[in-house]
C-alpha cells in the first residue's frame, strides 16, 4: 500500500471524527461544507543554494520521511486501508464527496 492511499485512508478516519459531530454530515451539503473548509496550499522550496550533497541528502530524508509516514499510518488504523478501497468503490454522489473529503491533500487537516 502506498504512502498516498495511506494519507488518504487517514483523512478517511478524520473524516469519519467530522461527521460524528455534525448533524447532516451524511449528506451531499454536509460533506461539501466540511470540504470547503479546507484549501490546498502549495508548498515550495528554493533549494539552489544548497550544493549537490545537501540535495542528495534532503533527497533522502523526504524518502525516508513518506516511508515512515505509511508505516506510523498503517500502525495508527490498519484497517482504513479497507474502508478507503470501500469508499472508492461507491461510485453515487455521496460515495464521491465522501471520497472528497479525505482526500490526500485534505487528510491532515484532523488534528
């Protein structure tokens, strides 16, 4: 599984923690306002300052960061890969903003 569908798998379980809160969560509106809550923000960096081995090793450590980010989220809920492959597979329009709702832009935003 990869770290993607893990990220996704936990917005799945953070998802799940907004709609026990909220009392129309399980239906088209609730979900596009839960969703419109969040906004992808784009993150850059201008690494040309660094020399090639400190790009190398930053290189690395991102790597090193997204495997040990699917193994915390697999130990965290291992079953949400389950449920993510689930929700994917429910093709109606609910399905599809429930899908929205976790996705892997959007997973972090339980804390």
């Amino acid at each position: 599984m990869n770290a993607r569908l893990i990220s996704t798998a936990l917005g799945l379980v953070c998802s799940a923690a907004f709609a026990a809160g909220a009392g129309d969560a399980d239906s088209l509106a609730g979900y596009a306002r839960q969703s419109a809550r969040f906004a992808p923000v784009a993150i850059t960096v201008d690494v040309s300052a660094l020399p090639p081995s400190e790009r190398a090793a930053l290189a690395k450590l991102v790597a090193a960061s997204r495997i040990l980010d699917d193994i915390f989220l697999r130990q965290l809920a291992p079953e949400s890969g389950s449920r993510l492959l689930a929700l994917a597979g429910d093709r109606s329009p609910l399905g599809a903003a429930r899908l929205d709702l976790t996705a892997p832009s959007k997973s972090l935003a339980c804390t």
